[in-house]
C-alpha cells in the first residue's frame, strides 16, 4: 500500500518511544535555535541531527517524497526572489564586498549575498526535517493526552490529535475520489498535459470540500453525544510518563539552544556569523 502522506509511523526507535510533549519542546527548542541565528556553522550542525535522527526514526522517502519536491520547489523559488529584489543585501549586512561576477544591470554576484542566501536555504532545509520527523512519529492520541497532562485544555488537546488526524484522512479521500473520476474517464496521468491535469484536478477539490464538511458534521454529532465539553477534567487512554530518555532529549535540545545563544552574544557579538572580517 502506498505510504500515506503526513501519517504515524509505526516503528520502534527512541524517537517513538519519547513522550509527544518530549519531542514538541525539542523541536521548539531546536526551531527557535536555526531561526534565531544566522551562524552557517550552527544550521549546518543542526541539520546533520535533523537527517540523523530522520535515519534513525526509519522514515521512508516514499512518506515524505511530495513534500520533498515541494519544499525543493519553495527554497528554489524563495532564493530566486531573495536575490531579484534584494542583490545587494548580504553586502549590507557582512559590511564588506567581494564582487564574482557581473551579471546584468544592476545585478552582480558578490561572495557576501552567495554566502547569505546560503545559510538562509540552509536555515529551512534543517528546521523542515524536524517538523517531517515530529509529525510522523508521534501518535496524535498520546500527544493530545501529553498536552492535557501539563495544564493545556483537553478541549484543545483533543482538537490538536484530530488536526494530526486529518493529514492522512485528507490524502486518502483525495486519492479515493481521483481513482472514482478517473474512471469515469477523467485523464489525470502522466499522459495528459500539466494544464489538464491541473484542471483535473482542481475539480477533485469540490467534492473533497463537501466530503471533509460530512466529516466534521460525523465527528461533531458522535463527540456532542459523548458528552464531550461536560466536564473540565477526562482520562486518556494514551498517555506516556517521562522517563530518562525524555529528560536526556531535552537536555540535549536546551544545551543547543543555549550555546546557540552564546555563540551569537558572546562569540559572533551578533546574530550574523561574518567569514568577511
């Protein structure tokens, strides 16, 4: 069966076995620490954890491969505009200029907007796997009932496990009504051109529009006969105490979040790692 986007992945490493609010502050933890500095040498180190610990928790590329290509397609495109509306920014920022080449007008390519534009795709290309790698490895049940247990409405909880829920509940309505009107005769395979394909499907969105609304309708009539909302306090079927390896996962994201702030007071004396000087 193909592997579903965004869906739980069923595997036994220390990354399933950590807590679902164990990994949700490390990866805010980790997060804060790639978007706060522009130091090239702490992203890059950071990124190598993040495809670390991607082979490790035994994530497929054929779970995350869309998601791979679309990201790919973003940094592209983001770089393009950084550079087309800004060619001269990394020279404001590093305060020197190295000119490579000139290119046409007023756009030259100096060291000091290569080396920008660098650590900022290196920037997302290390926070993006932490977020494949929270997202497929925790169960949203366990991770709404972590939520709970440290003060956080269960109302709100309970809305964040359905959110998780949804991701591969979407896809395979998705696929469902793709295969239905393709064999109603729709042409929606590498045959047709990427203009009808993509009037396909754009048709495919209405009824996947009032599919998810029947969805919500099931959902809500089935909690509100539960009771759900009744009381202020309820039990968790899943719910996971910390143990060691949660508290040695958190020391370890909260030392690189603070030597991250470190390097950027005491070492760099900025936000900016500058190679220029």
């Amino acid at each position: 069966m193909k592997a579903r986007l965004f869906s739980y992945n069923f595997a036994n490493t220390f990354i399933h076995r950590l807590s679902g609010l164990t990994k949700l502050a490390c990866f805010l933890f980790l997060t804060f620490a790639v978007m706060f500095s522009y130091d090239l040498r702490v992203i890059l180190v950071i990124l190598c954890l993040s495809i670390w610990l991607m082979v490790v928790s035994r994530i497929r590329f054929s779970q995350i491969r869309t998601m791979v290509w679309y990201v790919t397609g973003f940094l592209i495109i983001n770089a393009i505009l950084t550079y087309f509306f800004a060619p001269e920014y990394g020279v404001s920022i590093y305060k020197t200029r190295h000119l490579l080449a000139t290119l046409f007008g007023k756009y030259t390519l100096t060291s000091e907007q290569l080396f920008y534009q660098v650590t900022q795709v290196m920037k997302y290309a290390s926070v993006i796997p932490l977020g494949m790698i929270f997202i497929l490895t925790t169960n949203p049940s366990e991770f709404a009932s972590s939520l709970s247990g440290v003060g956080v409405s269960y109302k709100i909880s309970f809305a964040v496990s359905l959110t998780l829920r949804y991701f591969p509940d979407i896809q395979r309505a998705y696929t469902d009504i793709s295969q239905a009107q393709q064999a109603r005769g729709m042409e929606m395979s590498a045959k047709a051109n990427p203009w009808q394909r993509f009037k396909s499907a754009l048709l495919i969105i209405i009824p996947l529009i009032f599919t998810t609304l029947e969805r919500i309708d099931l959902i809500t009539n089935a909690m509100d006969l539960r009771g759900f909302g009744k009381h202020k306090q309820r039990t968790w079927y899943i719910r996971k105490r910390m143990n060691h390896e949660d508290w040695i996962a958190l020391s370890i994201s909260a030392v690189i979040f603070l030597s991250t702030l470190a390097v950027t007071t005491f070492i760099n004396h900025s936000r900016f790692y500058n190679p220029f000087i």
